[in-house]
C-alpha cells in the first residue's frame, strides 16, 4: 500500500481533500478486503455489523471533533 508522504500534501486544500489524498490507499485496501466483501455481500451476522457501526462511530466522531475543535485529540 502506498503511503502518501506529508511533503507531498498541498495544505492549502480543503480538509475534505486533504482526507481524501491521505487515506485513498487504506480506502482501496479496505474495498478489496474479505470483510468489505461480506458487507456487502450482506454476509455479516448482526454482532460483527454492529461492531462495524460502531467503528464508524468512533472515527467520524473524531473526525467531527476534530473540525469543530482543531486542538481536540482522539
């Protein structure tokens, strides 16, 4: 996977861009994975999608915050 380096950011762009650059490579790892797959496959028991969910929940909590915060640390 490659790893975008911080010299390579344009920190003038919108933060939005700025996640996207910065995670592409995760964000393509993470559809090409066994778990995506069975996500949407709808293959996950009701445990592990809740799990999922609340993975989610976290990080665009701290994201969330994060935008409203800038000092704010998860």
């Amino acid at each position: 996977m490659a790893v975008l380096e911080s010299a390579d950011m344009d920190y003038s762009q919108p933060l939005a861009s700025l996640l996207k650059a910065a995670t592409a490579a995760a964000h393509e790892s993470a559809e090409h994975s066994q778990g995506a797959a069975w996500l949407t496959r709808g293959e996950l028991d009701k445990d592990e999608y809740v799990r999922f969910l609340m993975m989610l929940f976290h990080v665009y909590k701290c994201v969330q915050l994060s935008a409203d915060r800038s000092s704010y640390h998860c």
